[in-house]
C-alpha cells in the first residue's frame, strides 16, 4: 500500500475513532451539551474531508459507504449550520459512522501494517 494512502487512511480511522468518543457520551450528554453537539458537527466537516482526500477511485469502488449522508451532513453544516436537525446529526454520528468505519477494518489495518 502506499504510503500516503495509507496515511490518509489513518486519517480516517482516527476521525471515525474520535467520533465514537463523543458518541459514547450517550444521547442525553448530545441532547444537553452545545459543546458536544458541535463537536459532533465538526467531525462530520472532518469525515467527509478525509473520504474525499481518499480519492474518487476509492471512493467509486466503495459504494458501500454512507457518503451521501456524510456529504449532504457535512454541506448543511458549511453552508446553514443552524438548520441542522439534531435527529440526523445523531443518526449519523451514532449509525452511520459506526458502519461506515466497521466497513474499513480490513483497509485499516493494512494501512497500519503497511506503515510498521
């Protein structure tokens, strides 16, 4: 694999990772804290930043993958981020994600070998 793919995909995998963190705060800690809420909006922006610094052959050859959420989460947030609805946020952060990172597992760790 080389090297600066699999970089990226390391990339991805921590902000998947991170994603989980906040999840894990549960959906009351989500309902209640604006911090966390936005910080959930943040990873999002990240998200889709690192899928698209992947590249759209990767991107094509996985159709698996939550990208039209991901994408349509991620304009909301850039373009109206207070309309977005904190029903889809969570689904996303909290469904999607979680998926989308599972599906991965393989791809990830080969780029950690790789970079051993």
């Amino acid at each position: 694999m080389e090297t600066r793919f699999a970089q990226r995909l390391l990339l991805l995998h921590e902000t998947c990772s991170r994603i989980a963190r906040l999840v894990d705060r549960g959906r009351r800690a989500f309902n209640t804290d604006e911090a966390l809420f936005d910080a959930c909006q943040l990873g999002i922006v990240r998200l889709n930043s690192d899928l698209e610094r992947l590249g759209p052959d990767w991107l094509h050859a996985h159709p698996q993958l939550p990208r039209t959420e991901v994408r349509g989460l991620r304009n909301r947030i850039g373009h109206d981020y207070h309309s977005v609805d904190p029903e889809v946020l969570w689904r996303v952060v909290s469904v999607c994600v979680p998926e989308l990172h599972q599906s991965l597992r393989e791809e990830i760790t080969a780029a950690k070998t790789s970079l051993a």
